[in-house]
C-alpha cells in the first residue's frame, strides 16, 4: 500500500471468489474502510467493499459483495482512522472455490 493508513491483511491460501465479509470490533471507533483481494499481495483489485459511513458501534459489520473478483489475500483497509484506535476481534469470510462453498472465520 502507497497510503500510511492501517491495514490487516490474510493469506486465505487458496483462490476464492469472496460472497461476504464479517467483522467483528471490539471499538466504537471504525472510521471508513475498505475491502480489497489480490491474487499475489502485489496487485490488488479496485475496492471490493468500501465502508463510507461506518456506524459508531461495536459489533458485527456484516457486508454482502456482488462480486466476481478472485483473490487468494483479503486485506482490510481503514482509510479514516489515522488518530483512532481499530480493534477487529473476528473476520469471516465466505465465499466459493469451484463448486465448493466455504467459509473461513480468523480470530486473534
């Protein structure tokens, strides 16, 4: 990333084309963010969510994406945060590989 905004980034090892996003925060503070994929961690694809408005609550923010966009990394952008905490307890993400649907919960 070119910007010096936080980010959090997964390697989900495999290829899928991702369906929806959940994130759990443990903060009020979110600020705006964004969803991106890459297939190699160099070349991401424009946003596949952006989050212009996030609501000041903690909680799930659970996100559905029309996408056809494939991608191996999932990284979460917070673009408008740069004085604000982030705290994410949980990302699920489903979605499908082939005829295969999957879903893959991350925690810290």
């Amino acid at each position: 990333m070119n910007d010096p905004a936080k980010w959090w980034l997964v390697d989900m090892e495999n290829l899928y084309t991702v369906t929806e996003v959940s994130i759990l925060f443990t903060s009020e503070e979110t600020g705006l963010y964004k969803i991106e994929l890459s297939k190699d961690n160099q070349n991401w694809e424009k946003p596949l969510l952006v989050k212009r408005k996030a609501p000041a609550m903690k909680g799930y923010h659970k996100l559905l994406t029309n996408s056809k966009i494939i991608g191996r990394f999932l990284r979460i952008a917070f673009t408008g945060s740069e004085n604000k905490p982030v705290a994410i307890s949980e990302v699920a993400v489903s979605g499908k590989t082939g005829l295969l649907k999957i879903e893959l919960i991350f925690r810290r």
